[in-house]
C-alpha cells in the first residue's frame, strides 16, 4: 500500500429515494384541492414508468401505464428527458439494501427535463424550465416525476439532458465526499481509485478545479485514456499487481493525501489507506493498521446532510456547468422499457461514464 499524511474514509451510502407507491400517489391526488395546483396541466392523464411489484433480479423491472401524478403545496412535476442509473438502485431492487420500499414502486433518483406543472406556494421555478432533479417523490423512472422544490435545480442552458441526469447523485456524492467530508485541499494530491465511471469521473472534475493534483485508476487503456481527458495527470491500471508501487513512485515516495476509493470491498482491506466513496460488500480492518498509518477515518451518507451543505453542494454543481468546468461524461443511453439492461449495465466492470435512461427513445 501507498503511504498517505492525510487519510479519512468516506463511506457513501447513496442518497436513498423518497418514493410512494402507486397506492400513495393516488391518495396525494386525492387529497389535494385543485386549488394548490396552478393551472398548468399536464398534457397526460397517464404515463409510462417503470414499476417493481416484487424484490429481485433486473427482470422485475417492468414499464406499466400508470395515472400521472398532480404537484400539491410546494410540489414540481418534471417531465423527465433522461434519467440517470445508479448501482444503488440495483441493491433496492433486490431487496437487500437497508433502504426497502413499499412495493409497488417506481425506482429513481435523479433526472433532468423541464417543469410541466407546479403546485401551490412554489416561486422557485415555472413551467418550462429547464431542471435536474436530486431526489423525487415518485421515483424518476417514469415519463414524469414528483419532487419537491428543494429536489430540483437549474440546468444551464449549454447542458444536456443526458449530462443533468448525471449531477443528482454521481456528481453530489462526489462533492460531498472529496471536499466537505474529505475537506480536500488545494495543492494536495488525490488519487481516484476507479476513475472512469460516473462518479469517478465526477471526482476527477471536482479535484482539478479545485486545485488538486489528481491521479486516476482504470481497468483497461479506454477508461484510462478518459480519466486523463478529464484532468487526470498521472493515471495506472488498477489491475497491474503492483499499481500501489506505481503510484508511490510517481508522488516521490511521499505518496497520496486523500484517495476516493470506489470498491471498497477489494480495496479497503489492504492497510486501510483508502477514502471511500462507494463499496459493494464487507470488508475487515485491521484496527492495529489504523493506529500505525495515523489514519483518519469518516464515513459519509448523503441522507445525513443537513440541507444547508446540501444546498451548497448544489449551488455550486450549477456553477460548474455553467462556466463549464465540469462536463458529466455519458457513457451508455438506454430506452426506458430497457431499464433491467440499464440495470444489468450500471453493474458491469470497465463502466466509461454515466448510464442513462430516455424514455422517449
């Protein structure tokens, strides 16, 4: 392992949705005057979305027609253009995740379109402009979603829809892990261990404008060769057995300040001198091993931000698309009925950038 004066642990525990059921989002229409929405129906009764009606494999996810949800008091509904996949919507879908919603349930995070319809005491926003959304009420796989004022922000207008699918979740996590957790420097060096998929890439963004030095790791010569077209100065395969030597030699024998490990569960294990933002199981420390690296270890999870930090994280992602410094890689875009090969997608090693679904392919 590579030596490190500056070590926290991140812990990403991906932002988990806020989504109603079927049955719940019948009964929110129910309940709402007509009088809290303002009179900019949608232009569908009904929609089609995604529904999962039992816990499973990528076969469980299922495109249904279903009745178009009405915004209420302080509520937005985006007509979705492109929607961003996560490996956190996979684990829920299983059934495994601690986060288990009531079935049945529209999957979902984060997405990009335009506002179609707002409810009542709602200033922030108006019908036609353009939004991603961080978070939803009703899950984002779906023609429209239902979110809350605070779930959606502006999308520049020099920005793909495809592009804004990617900044509710990847680009959030990463933010909050490298510089409000991590508390990432200018000058420091940071090494993004699995740089080329939507968060690392997100990361090695995040790190440049910064001011960081920033290595990057990928499994295969394409993924390598995109860490370093988004500003990745030194890159390595993370493969190569003795990558770790690799990267100890590039920084002169002093080695990295903060790593933003993405695999966890392979990578943690060996000395504990990683900072992790994603993992896809357990992993033991060696508590003796911590004591003798000084290693600072945090655990971060998005659902703990207190809403002051999280609108801070947001402001400033606006900021980054607008005077372009950082620019969401998509890698793969998948038509909505084609959600379980998203799915199947999102899980696969050697990810290059962001996976997407667009429901009017």
């Amino acid at each position: 392992m590579i030596g490190i004066t500056e070590l926290s642990l991140i812990a990403l525990s991906q932002t988990e949705p806020q989504q109603t059921t079927q049955e719940q989002t019948k009964e929110t229409q129910a309940t709402v005057p007509a009088k809290e929405t303002k009179t900019y129906p949608a232009q569908k009764q009904s929609m089609k979305a995604i529904r999962v009606h039992e816990f499973g494999g990528p076969e469980v996810l299922r495109l249904e027609e279903v009745p178009t949800p009405r915004p209420g008091r302080g509520q937005v509904l985006v007509r979705m253009h492109a929607i961003g996949v996560n490996p956190v919507e996979t684990y829920i879908r299983t059934g495994t995740y601690a986060y288990k919603p009531t079935l049945p349930y529209t999957p979902g995070n984060e997405g990009a379109g335009v506002v179609e319809e707002i409810g009542s005491d709602v200033n922030e926003v108006k019908p036609g402009d353009r939004v991603y959304t961080a978070r939803s009420v009703s899950g984002t796989y779906a023609e429209f979603a239902l979110c809350t004022t605070e779930q959606v922000h502006p999308l520049p207008a020099n920005v793909s829809f495809a592009q804004g699918a990617a900044m509710g979740t990847a680009y959030a996590t990463a933010y909050r892990g490298l510089l409000q957790r991590a508390d990432a420097k200018p000058g420091e060096t940071v090494l993004v261990h699995g740089a080329s998929g939507g968060v690392g890439t997100a990361a090695v963004q995040l790190a440049r404008a910064r001011g960081l030095r920033v290595f990057g790791t990928a499994g295969s010569d394409k993924g390598r060769k995109l860490a370093r077209e988004q500003g990745a100065q030194e890159v390595f395969d993370h493969l190569a057995p003795d990558h770790f030597e690799q990267i100890m030699k590039a920084t002169g024998g002093r080695g990295v300040d903060v790593i933003v490990e993405l695999l966890a569960n392979v990578n943690l294990g060996k000395g504990g001198r990683v900072v992790v933002i994603g993992s896809r199981g357990r992993v033991e420390i060696d508590p003796r091993d911590t004591m003798e690296r000084d290693a600072d270890i945090r655990g971060m999870g998005m659902p703990n931000t207190p809403p002051a930090e999280l609108a801070s994280i947001h402001a400033a992602l606006v900021a980054g698309l607008e005077n372009g410094t950082l620019r969401p890689v998509i890698g793969k875009e998948f038509p909505l009925a084609e959600a379980a090969q998203a799915h199947r997608a999102v899980m696969e090693p050697g990810a290059f950038g962001k996976i997407v679904l667009v429901p009017s392919m």
